[in-house]
C-alpha cells in the first residue's frame, strides 16, 4: 500500500505525496484550481499509454498532452512523484491495486479524477525534478484498464486492431483478465463553496441572433433580473433587414447597455468576434439566442472562477422538451438530477450557448476560427485552444440555462444549405472556391477541420476506422448486408470531408 507523506498549509488544508516535491511551491498551488499536482510530463510520461486511442480515437480532448506549458492540465501522473489533496484522496479511495504495476495504478487515477470524478489534476513545471522512469504496461494490465473504465466491446475493438499477429497474445492478455475486470463505480469529489464576490468586476453579454429576435429579447429579460447585473449586452443580429424589428432591443427596457450590431458577413463565428471586438467586460459570457437563465445565473459564473481561481468555465446546459417550457421547468428538470448535478472539475466540452471566459483569455486567444462557419466544431475548438494555452476550463453547475431549441431561425439556418445539393444549394463558407457539386461530404467538413487541428495523423487514421466501424456495427444488425452495400459511397463522402478539411488547413487560422 502507497503511504504518502502530509504538508499542512497555512489555512489547516492537509496535501499528500510522495517523492521529493519542491514544498515552497505548495501554499501557492493550494490556493487555485487543481486537486493534484506532477511533474510526469518531465519524466517520460508524455502522451504515454497511446492504446487509449482504441476507445477515445479523437472524441476526447485529453488524449494529448499540451506542448511548451509551464503548467496545464495533464491526467498522466506518475505515482512515484505527486501531490494530492488529502481529501480528494480519501474521497476517492486511493490507488487501485488490482494492477499488477502500481505506474498503472497511478495513470488508473489520474484518468478518473479528470474523466469521471469532477477533479482538476494539473502539470506543474520544476514542481519535482527532472528524471526519466521507466514505463511498461504489460497487456494484462492495459485490458484491464479498458475492462474497468469502458465498456467490453472497446477491449475487443483494440484486440481486432492490434491485428493478426499479435492476435493470439492478445487474446490470452484479454482471457486472463475477464474474469476479474469489473466496472468501476466512481465517486465525485467534493465541491467548494462559492465564495462571495470579490470587488466589482463588470461582464460583458454576448450574443449572435438571427431570426429570433423574440427569443432574444426574452433571455435579455432574464439577464434584467439578475442578482449581479451585466454591464452591457452585445448583440451581433444577421436577421434579414426586412423582417428586423429593433423595438426587441429598446434600451428604455434594459437595466444596461444595449449595443446591437447588423451583421452583414456569414457565420455565428464571424458575429461572435464582431461583438467580442466591442466587448468592454473584465468577463465574457457567451450565450445562444434560445436560452432562458436563472436569476443567480451571471453571479455565479463569476464567483465559481474567483472561488476557484480559473479563467473559464462552461455552464451546464439543459435541454428544453419545447419551446413554450419556462424557468419553473427548468428547476424542476434540476431537481431531477440530484446529486449527479454537483461535480465541477475539468469540462470536457465548451458550449457557446453557456459559457463565461476571462476577456484577457478570451483576447489572447483573438477570438473564434472563422473557418468553422457554416459548419460545426467551433465551440469545442475555442474550448480546446483554451485548455492549450495553459488556462484551466471548469464545468460548472451552478449556472445552468433552459436551452429552448426553436426549429426556425438560428445560425444553422444557413448551414442547413450544406444538405441540399444541385442548382438550388447555395455555396457554404468553407467550400472556399470549390463548391460541392454532386457528393455531400460527411462528415462535416468543419468537425474533420477540427479533428486535424488538434490531433495526429495516426489518431486520425483511428478514427476513419473507428467511423466504418460504427457505421457498420453500431446499428440494427438486420441492415448489415445494406450497410456494407453503401460503405463505398460513405469513403467517397468521407474523403470529400478530409478533402475539405486540408484545405481549411492550409489556410490556417482565420479571425475576420
């Protein structure tokens, strides 16, 4: 059994560790966002344990490590050399020692904390000193791992595509383990309370509309009410002028600043960075046109981050059942969730429909890659870049919205040209200057934009198996024969989709 070693901070906090961690730098660390502290990307554990794109190809933002950071967010640690908060440990009952290796106890750890139970663990340079460990994870161990953190058919997904040679170790790693694995059932660590606000600190409300200027008005009614007001509302509207009505946005009405902005250009990106330009706020919410909050909503935004010391978070999002639902159904959709609502830790997503970001942040980042308009991705994209420069993403339940979903109106209004084909289809901003004429690509080129930006050309590879296999396998098996029939078509798609995507590559990233 791992015995660690205890420090004691000024406030009476108790940390754990093991190794040799330089104890000065532990007060500071304490105070701010993380629950665990390593210097493993120092000492070989880069991007270790690279099977996991058997499960995750390139759905998960945390597959990589993030490069050329002085501290980030990193779920690799090494057991040998870490610190923890003493009660995130005790919440989480330690190690796992059903391994063989404790190394992959340790990775066991740190990949639950992150992915399951609402815990921050953070990679901090010249924390511990710089040394190479060895590491090995035997099969037997890496089934394991799959076994208890997945479901069983990703285990016999990475038996398949280890391939015909390895096969028969394979097997016997993945036998040996079967009878022992079983699922976990994870814990959720603690929350903080929020503190109160400190100072004055002024937001800023941004949000891109078009053909909903109702629904607009209404969360603008919302935001009237709130127990910390907003500075000021940016309002970037590309409704077409002959159905605008500007009586929705009277100023007489608001108790801040209303400044609308009649988009001309294209794309929900194009307008969030119009309005980011005119953003005053010491923070941005970012916010759809179709969603309702509640009164303490902008007020715990703000002190979440201060609680926590981070630089952005991303709300928690409901789903209305229709338009016509209001604020009592969406409390009553809360209640529901109980105590599975209560997890903070990394967000693994960014939604622009609910999300509040340091404007600091926010402006070293310039803003959203126009390269994404007419598509999908953005919000993931912005949210990942924000995790790459260093700064700390936070899920945060404390602030949900009621997200209404009208079928008319929105941005996607021009984006659903991308279904249409022929004459009548009218040509997508990332087309560029070669329009789809008879093949639609799938998948959105914009989402295989994405997935090139941020990951490499074998987990990409990963991927396009990954799509054939859930294609063909995910479905009712009685359509197999037809499926296979079509899965022609569905690479030509496919390599129309990649085609699309390199050339937003080699344009690079766009602002404006």
């Amino acid at each position: 059994m791992l015995k660690l070693n205890s420090f004691t901070t000024s406030s009476g906090e108790i940390l754990l560790y093991n190794g040799t961690p330089n104890l000065t730098m532990l007060e500071t660390l304490a105070k701010g966002s993380g629950d665990l502290w390593h210097s493993a990307l120092d000492q070989g554990f880069k991007n270790c344990f690279k099977e996991l794109v058997y499960q995750s190809a390139v759905y998960w933002w945390f597959l990589n490590d993030f490069e050329g950071l002085d501290s980030c967010v990193s779920w690799r640690l090494n057991v040998h050399e870490f610190v923890v908060r003493e009660s995130t440990w005790k919440t989480l009952n330690g190690l796992d020692t059903d391994y063989s290796d404790c190394i992959i106890s340790g990775l066991d750890f740190g990949f639950n904390l992150i992915r399951n139970s609402g815990g921050v663990p953070l990679y901090i340079k010249g924390l511990f000193p710089v040394k190479v460990f060895e590491l090995s994870i035997s099969k037997e161990d890496r089934y394991l791992f799959f076994l208890k953190n997945f479901k069983k058919h990703h285990s016999y997904y990475m038996l398949f595509r280890k391939g015909v040679f390895c096969f028969f170790s394979e097997c016997k790693a993945l036998k040996s383990v079967l009878k022992k694995a079983f699922r976990k059932k994870n814990k959720i660590c603690n929350y903080r309370a929020l503190e109160p606000i400190k100072g004055l600190p002024t937001v800023s409300l941004v949000i891109p509309t078009m053909k909903r200027q109702k629904y607009t008005e209404l969360l603008l009614k919302d935001h009237n009410k709130q127990t910390y007001l907003i500075k000021e509302a940016i309002i970037v509207d590309a409704t077409p002028e002959a159905e605008r009505d500007a009586k929705y946005y009277n100023k007489d009405n608001f108790r801040f600043d209303i400044k609308v902005k009649w988009q001309t250009t294209k794309g929900s990106c194009c307008a969030r960075n119009e309005a980011i330009n005119m953003c005053t706020g010491d923070y941005i919410i970012f916010a759809d046109d179709d969603v309702r909050i509640l009164p303490d909503f902008v007020e715990n935004h703000i002190r979440l981050l201060q609680t926590y010391k981070a630089s952005a978070c991303n709300g928690l999002d409901i789903m209305a059942d229709n338009t016509y639902e209001t604020l009592e159904d969406l409390n009553l959709k809360l209640s529901k969730l109980k105590e599975t609502r209560w997890k903070v830790g990394v967000s693994h997503m960014f939604s622009n429909a609910n999300s509040c970001v340091k404007r600091t942040v926010v402006e070293k980042l310039v803003g959203n890659d126009i390269n994404f308009d007419g598509g999908y991705g953005e919000d993931a994209d912005f949210g990942l870049r924000i995790l790459k420069q260093g700064d700390i993403l936070l899920h945060n339940p404390f602030s949900p919205n009621l997200h209404l979903k009208p079928p008319v109106g929105g941005y996607r209004f021009w984006g659903n040209q991308s279904k249409i084909l022929g004459k009548n289809r009218k040509i997508q901003p990332w087309e560029l200057d070669k329009p789809v004429k008879y093949v639609r690509p799938v998948p959105s080129p914009t989402v295989t934009y994405k997935f090139l930006k941020h990951f490499n050309t074998t987990q990409i590879s990963e991927w396009r198996w990954k799509h054939v296999f859930i294609y063909l396998f995910k479905k009712d098996k009685k359509g197999i024969v037809l499926r296979l029939l079509k899965l022609p078509y569905k690479q030509i798609q496919f390599n129309k989709s990649l085609m699309y995507a390199k050339r937003l590559m080699e344009k690079g990233e766009r602002y404006n």
